[in-house]
C-alpha cells in the first residue's frame, strides 16, 4: 500500500483514496474523514481558568442544574458555554450518548458495572461514574465492528 500527503492551503481539502475492495479499513477510512469537523478542541472554563480541551482529554460530558460541563481524563470538572445538542453535533462519532443528559468518550470507558436493581453504571479511567439509561445501554450493546469500542463486561454487584 503507498501513502500520499500533499499539504496546499491554496487549494480546497479533499480525501481521495484508491482501493481494490470495500472492507473494514475502507469504512472505517470514510467514518474517519466523514467525522472529521475541521474542530479538535473546545473552550472550557473554571472558576479562575480559561482551557481548551481536546476532545481526546474529555471523557463525559454532561448537564447538571441546567449547566453543561465536561469531565476530562483526570477528573477535573469544566463549565461549557454550549448545549449538550450543540456540543454533541461537533464531538467526534466515538461519543456516544449514555444517558438523556449525558455524553461519554467510548475511550474513556473502563467498564460497565451492573447492580442487583438492575441498573448499569459506566466507569470512566479516571474513577468518575455515571448511569446508563436503559435505552441507550440497549444502543451500545448493538455489535459494531469498531476496534476501538470497548468490551462490554458487567462487573456484577450485589447491594
């Protein structure tokens, strides 16, 4: 296989590929480039402190008191100045909506832990929780053939 890369900021962007075959590599080529919004980052605030966060450093994000704010991958907790729908029309397609108030980075995701009631917890790297809807969990069980979803494994607890 050959690779070219030729970088004009004189001419429109276009993603151009040859191959012998429709396969995993080739859709997962077109959802990369289709996904792509020209964005990586968003402007996140705290109380002292203006910081743009990449979408790789965020892990969930969510609305709390009608406010929206992202977790990001040590924990730390940021106000955003948009919508949970304008947020999630910008973040790339491994976000996946967890909850009715709530986006989580499929990368993030540690595990997912099951209770005796019934109701499943996602677990994120950095420790933060957060539930799962049972709508949405019936979503993300859907077999994909992405490599970089994580595994679905309940930790089973008995309260």
């Amino acid at each position: 296989m050959k690779f070219k890369l030729n970088i004009d900021k004189n001419k429109e962007e276009l993603v151009e590929a040859t191959l012998h075959a429709e396969g995993d590599f080739s859709y997962r080529l077109e959802e990369l480039v289709l996904s792509y919004s020209g964005e990586d980052s968003i402007t996140a605030y705290t109380e002292d402190d203006i910081k743009t966060l990449k979408f790789s450093e965020i892990e969930c994000v969510t609305v709390d008191d009608s406010k929206t704010y992202a977790i990001d991958t040590s924990g730390v907790r940021y106000r955003l100045k948009m919508r949970l729908y304008e947020i999630s029309e910008i973040l790339p397609n491994y976000f996946i909506r967890i909850n009715k108030s709530s986006l989580a980075n499929r990368k993030q995701i540690e595990r997912f832990s099951a209770a005796f009631s019934g109701s499943v917890d996602v677990i994120f790297k950095s420790g933060y929780r957060d539930y799962v809807s049972r709508r949405c969990f019936a979503e993300i069980k859907k077999p994909t053939n992405k490599k970089s979803s994580p595994k679905i494994e309940l930790d089973e607890k008995i309260l």
